[in-house]
C-alpha cells in the first residue's frame, strides 16, 4: 500500500515551551500558504504502525499527528528512523473500518480524473507525436489527405466514425479511451477493489455493495 501525504508543521503560539507537532495530511493537493510543507509517501500501514519515507528530517520518540479518514487526526511516535524511511507507532490501535478506508484511498490513488478534460484534437496531436509519426505518415496509413489529418488537430474537424475506428486501431487504443482519454478498464478493476474492501470490511456479499459515482 503506497499511499501520498503531506506533512504541515502544526501552529503551537503561545506554547513555545512544548516541540511542534507535524501534522501527516493524507492525499494533499497544491501548496500551503506558508511554506512549510513537506511530500511524504506511507508505505505501509497496519493496526499498530507506518512505515514513511521522506526528506523531512524526523527524529526518534518525535511525535506526529496523521489526519486519518474516518477517526481525524491520529497521534503516533516515530521510533526508528534510517535515512529517509522512518517506522511510526499509534498510540492506539487503527480499527478495521479505518484500515479498510485507507486501502479505498490507496486503490484510488493511481486514477487522475481530476485532471483537466483534454480535447480530442489535443489527444490525436500527442498521440501522433508520441508514436514518432508525422501528419504525412498518419494520412497516408489512414488513407486520408494531410490536411485532413491536421484540421482534426486543430480542432477544424473531426474524424467520422469509420476513420475513429482506424485511429484507435492506428495508435493501440480502444475507442472508448481515445474519445474520452479515459483508460475505462483501469477505472473498473479499480471500482472491482472498491467493492470487494467494503464487502470485507462490512461483512457483506460483494453483489450486495454498489458504487455510484457523480460526473
């Protein structure tokens, strides 16, 4: 389980006598306003324990908090730290619920959906591009004119449904993923992990649970 985090030094005015306490974000996105932030990997996490890799100095008997799904901030210990890899220790037990949760964020983490929606001329521009072809060599296997080849991408026109169908078998893709940029078969082996960690965690049959996502 591999799953992306940031570190954010807690805010402790008016307790300067007491060490910060860095606060562990999980799956932060962007910058933070004052700098002081820091990229951290969990590599593994179970009941009692994380493993961290970071560039962020920690020390042993350090204390963090981790903002867990489901339970909120989290205190634990670091009690080894080799380089950049650094064990933690709970101060108490993660529930099965909240284990099951993180290994939801994990499945999900490789999946980029919220990236911008790129259009198709955009797509066929980068594809032709990355297969090393130019638009003479694309028009000539598709059996259509250069300059067809480059209004599609620029956006002047699109290619009708039986040449869409040549495109995709051109570049390797299916269809569906060249029309949408979207590769689909990633995204349901991904919901099928879902599905199955909620039926675990929950006790249930995996035909009892559904997954209904908002577009």
């Amino acid at each position: 389980m591999v799953i992306s985090a940031q570190f954010e030094t807690a805010d402790t005015s008016g307790t300067s006598r007491r060490p910060p306490r860095r606060c562990l974000q999980l799956k932060v996105a962007g910058a933070l306003a004052s700098g002081d932030a820091a990229a951290v990997l969990i590599h593994n996490v179970s009941a009692t324990g994380l493993l961290l890799e970071t560039e962020t100095p920690l020390s042993e008997g350090e204390r963090i908090d981790i903002d867990l799904p489901e339970i909120g901030p989290t205190p634990a210990t670091i009690v080894w730290a080799d380089e950049k890899f650094h064990g933690g220790h709970f101060d108490s037990p993660l529930s099965a619920g909240v284990l099951s949760a993180l290994e939801l964020r994990s499945a999900a983490a490789p999946l980029t959906l919220s990236q911008p929606e790129q259009s198709l001329a955009t797509r066929l521009h980068h594809l032709r591009k990355a297969k090393g072809m130019t638009l003479a060599a694309v028009a000539e296997q598709l059996g259509v004119s250069k300059p067809t080849v480059w209004a599609w991408e620029q956006g002047r026109a699109r290619p009708s449904p039986e040449r869409f169908a040549k495109i995709a078998e051109l570049f390797g893709l299916g269809e569906t993923r060249l029309a949408t940029g979207r590769d689909v078969d990633a995204l349901g082996e991904v919901l099928t992990q879902a599905r199955q960690l909620v039926a675990n965690s929950l006790g249930l049959e995996l035909t009892k649970v559904r997954i209904m996502i908002e577009l």
